[in-house]
C-alpha cells in the first residue's frame, strides 16, 4: 500500500508543475537573466560629475533626476557609443523645452551627452 501511495504522490507532484526543490539546495544557484553591469551605478555618476566638470556643462539650475542602465535603446550602437550604458538625466528645476542633459556613460567608460526635449 505504502508503495502504491508513494507514486500516487510523485504522480500529484509531477502534474503540478514538478518537484520542488528544498530551500537549502535552491540558495546554491544564483539565476540571472541579465548580467550585471560592468561600471555600478555609483562609478557611473562619478565618472558623469567629472565628465560635467571637465565639459564646462552648466548644471547649476538642473537636479539629478534619474540614472538608468540601459542594455538596449537609442544609443547602444551610435557615434556616441557602442554597447549597454547607464543614462544620468540631469533636469531643470523648472519645465523648459530643451532643458534636460542627457550624460551616457558606457562599460568602456567612455562618455557623452546629448540633450532632451
């Protein structure tokens, strides 16, 4: 009886999606779907502060708004740079067509800027 229970079980389990797992042998795996970026977001905005200072970007009525990394977008392969990059959008305190400064920062390091609408 014992015997014809068990396969009654595994037969509910596998039906139901397949055998879980216990935790301890889960926490061994890590899943990604996206590797992580090669420069961290905190790199990311100092390397864009010094690229604002070294370009004489006038950044002094603008806050920092958002940084976002990006592995696919407008500027993944362009004349501005080639591969993922982290988007820091500085913004003007007040609305204003034109006002934002877009600084991309590739995995290279490489940086550039455009500006938003």
């Amino acid at each position: 009886m014992d015997k014809y229970l068990a396969i009654y079980l595994l037969v509910i389990a596998l039906l139901n999606g397949g055998l879980v797992l216990p935790a301890s042998r889960a926490q061994d795996k890590i899943i990604s779907v996206r590797p992580s970026p090669a420069v961290d977001i905190t790199d990311a905005i100092a390397i864009a502060m010094q690229y604002v200072t070294d370009k004489n970007l006038d950044i002094s009525r603008h806050f920092l708004q958002s940084v976002v990394y990006h592995d696919s977008g407008p500027w993944t392969k362009s004349q501005m740079g080639n591969g993922p990059y982290w988007q820091i959008i500085y913004e003007m305190g007040q609305y204003v067509d034109g006002g934002q400064i877009l600084i991309l920062v590739y995995m290279d390091k490489s940086v550039s800027h455009t500006y938003g609408k």
